[in-house]
C-alpha cells in the first residue's frame, strides 16, 4: 500500500489552500482538533489497516502496490 496526492490537480491546489485557511485542519470537519489536523486520524487508521480509498477531503488516496 502506498499513499498517493489526488491526480486531480485543481482539488488539490483548492484543498490545500483551504487547509492553510484552516491552520491544517481539515476543511470538511467542523471541530479542529488534533484528530482532524490533515492527515486526520481517521486517515492514518486506515492506512494502518491496509486499506484502500481517500481520506475524508479526498487530498490523499491509498493505492495499493
């Protein structure tokens, strides 16, 4: 497994722009707090876990090898 940035680079420059607005919080979570600073935990879990998909902005995507 490996974490790739989204191919969509329009996302990812609007995305990144809203996490500097944020302090690195993500943009789609309301609270911010240290689970949802960008790689939110909910993120980092699923990589633990091998799994594949986006994290919850769709700034990253897990591939795997």
């Amino acid at each position: 497994m490996k974490v790739i940035e989204n191919p969509d680079k329009k996302l990812v420059a609007e995305i990144r722009q809203q996490l500097k607005e944020n302090q690195g919080y993500c943009p789609c979570r309301v609270k911010k707090t240290p689970d949802t600073k960008c790689m939110c935990r909910e993120f980092r879990e699923a990589i633990k876990e091998n799994k594949s998909g986006e994290c919850h902005c769709g700034l990253y995507i897990i591939k795997g090898d």
